[in-house]
C-alpha cells in the first residue's frame, strides 16, 4: 500500500488496520525473523522502516492488552526491531 502497511486480505484497498494479524505489525516480526536467518540487512531496513513509518505515527491501539489488537503488539514488534538493531550489527 501507499502507505507502507499491509492490506488485510488480497486485494483490499483499505488501510486502516495495522495489527499483529492485519498489516505491519506482523510484517515486522516476519523481516526480523528473515533477518536474523538469512542476515540480509534489507530485511533488518524494511522492518525498521515499518516501524518508524507506519507503526509509530498511527500510534497505540486502544483496544486492550493483546498481542493481537492491542498495546502490547506495538511494545512487542518495537523491542523485536530493536533488538535486532542492537544485538545482530
């Protein structure tokens, strides 16, 4: 998407979702882990820019403490971009 998030199913033109299950979230879990298995740094860069770009700006989603759709996924894909940065360089 223009925005750099992920659509939450084939096709979709909205962008609004940006969970663990929908969108970006999940997508940075999944460079972080490509990153750490194949140590290209295009992976590390796409997941910090996720973060930083798409992520950040839209800010907390208020709808608990999930993983899925709530505090926590932002915490958690913020320390995974993290750690990468600083314990894989």
């Amino acid at each position: 998407m223009e925005s750099g998030n992920l659509a939450s199913n084939l096709g979709e033109e909205r962008d609004s979702l940006v969970q663990w299950c929908h969108g970006a979230i999940g997508h940075i879990l999944l460079l972080v882990k490509a990153y750490e298995v194949f140590y290209d740094v295009e992976y590390l860069n796409s997941a910090e820019l996720l973060a930083h770009e798409v992520v950040w700006p839209r800010g907390l989603l208020r709808k608990g403490l999930s993983l899925c759709h709530g505090i926590s996924r932002n915490a958690y894909a913020f320390l995974a971009v993290y750690g990468a940065l600083n314990i894989f360089k």
